[in-house]
C-alpha cells in the first residue's frame, strides 16, 4: 500500500488518491454482509475469497494514507514548514492509536455480551443452572469471570442455534465506516493555502528589488567590456 498508493498519487494527485483511499469505507461496512454469506454457506468459497480481497484492500488503504500525508502536506503548506506540520500530523496519529484499540475492544465486549445474553435467552434457565451452578440472574458476574463463554452456552442451547462469534466484529467494522466518511469528507474541504497567508522571508523583497535595480548597471558593464575587448582586437591585428 505505501509503494502503491504513493507512485499512483504522483499521477493521480494527492487529494484524488486519498479519496481513493476512502474505498475502505464501504469495503468495511460490506465485511459484516460478507461474513454473513460465508457462514451460511450457500455460495460456495466464493464469500471468503471476497473477504480475503476486501481486508486487503483494506489494509493497503491504511499505509497509503501513512505514505501520502508527508507529500500531501508539502503540496498544501509548502515545503518550508512541513516538517513541522507533519510532526504534529503524528503526533495526532499517535493519540488515535491509543485510544482507537480501546474504543474497538470496547465495542468487541459489547457484541460479545450481547451475543451471551441472546444465547442464554434462548436456553433453558434448567439448563443453564445445571451446566454453570448459578441462576441466570448471576449472568453478569459469571460473565466478568470468564465462566459464561459463548462456546459453553452453544453446548447447551437448542440444536440448530446460529455460532454468533463470526459476527462480533459487524459493529467494529460499522464504526470505523463512520470514522472514514468524517475523514473523506474533511478531505473534500482540504484546500491550499491562500497566497495572502504565504510568509516572506525577513530582507526577502528587499533583496529583490536590489538584484532589479542592479541588473541594468551589470548589464552596461557586460557590453563596456565586450567593447574594450574588441578595441583591444583591432590594435592587435593593426
């Protein structure tokens, strides 16, 4: 993704390939509906496949937004500062790769929670106090203690019921869809800079406008030397 994405926005643009990145977008939210189509088995390999092109997809989106945002910060801010820009475009990546896992798995024991609940509704409270010598009203403790997994509950629920553990992730993936449409659509806004913002070095003008004025006496020196070189010629050959 980082050599890709990267030789391709050197044709493409900066901008035009970062909305290209944006693809993961709905390559995220089609992950659930896809997972969905292998477990049910009813179209073959043919879902897995997709699922294997899809999270790559995916996965080379993500470095190439890494290896275009340096390039992408020049183009926009100019070269002088982008060292600096890009310091604190880090800086803010770092923070979002702290706190995202935690948002994630946050999300992930949701799902798994309410995929145990559903399973123990579905099964006999009976059951249920047989196989873990607690009523169902201790779900909760014997939930933060790892003693309720959806595994065991499969083993005691009615045959038939669907595994839910290949869908724990559909909110996951639902949310880092949201996360990436803010993101195209804070790009769609990106524009370059306004040249009145531009910074002009310090003796900068100055400097021009001494080089300007000082072009036509360098000039007039030019041709008086070319004339003296010439004089200097014809009493030569004379």
């Amino acid at each position: 993704g980082r050599v890709g994405w990267t030789a391709a926005s050197d044709y493409l643009g900066r901008k035009n390939t970062m909305f290209l990145c944006s693809s993961a977008l709905p390559a995220c939210m089609l992950i659930p509906q896809i997972t969905q189509l292998a477990v049910s088995g009813g179209s073959g390999v043919l879902p897995l496949y997709v699922f294997y092109g899809t999270t790559f997809a995916i996965i080379t989106c993500y470095g190439g937004v890494l290896a275009i945002i340096p390039s992408y910060t020049a183009d926009l801010f100019g070269t002088k500062e982008t060292g600096v820009i890009y310091g604190r475009l880090m800086t803010a990546w770092s923070v979002t790769a702290i706190l995202s896992p935690s948002l994630l798995t946050t999300l992930r024991s949701n799902s798994n929670r309410h995929a145990i609940e559903s399973l123990v509704a579905s099964t006999s409270p009976d059951a249920f106090e047989q196989a873990f010598k607690a009523p169902v009203s201790e779900l909760p403790a014997l939930v933060d203690a790892k003693t309720v997994t959806i595994a065991r509950l499969l083993e005691i629920a009615p045959p038939g019921t669907l595994d839910p553990t290949p869908f724990l992730y559909d909110s996951t993936f639902y949310a880092i869809s949201g996360i990436l449409a803010v993101a195209a659509v804070s790009n769609a806004f990106i524009t370059k800079v306004d040249p009145k913002y531009f910074m002009v070095e310090e003796g900068g003008e100055a400097l021009k406008q001494a080089v300007a004025a000082a072009e036509p006496a360098v000039e007039e020196e030019a041709l008086r030397k070319e004339e003296e070189e010439a004089c200097e010629v014809k009493n030569i050959k004379r």
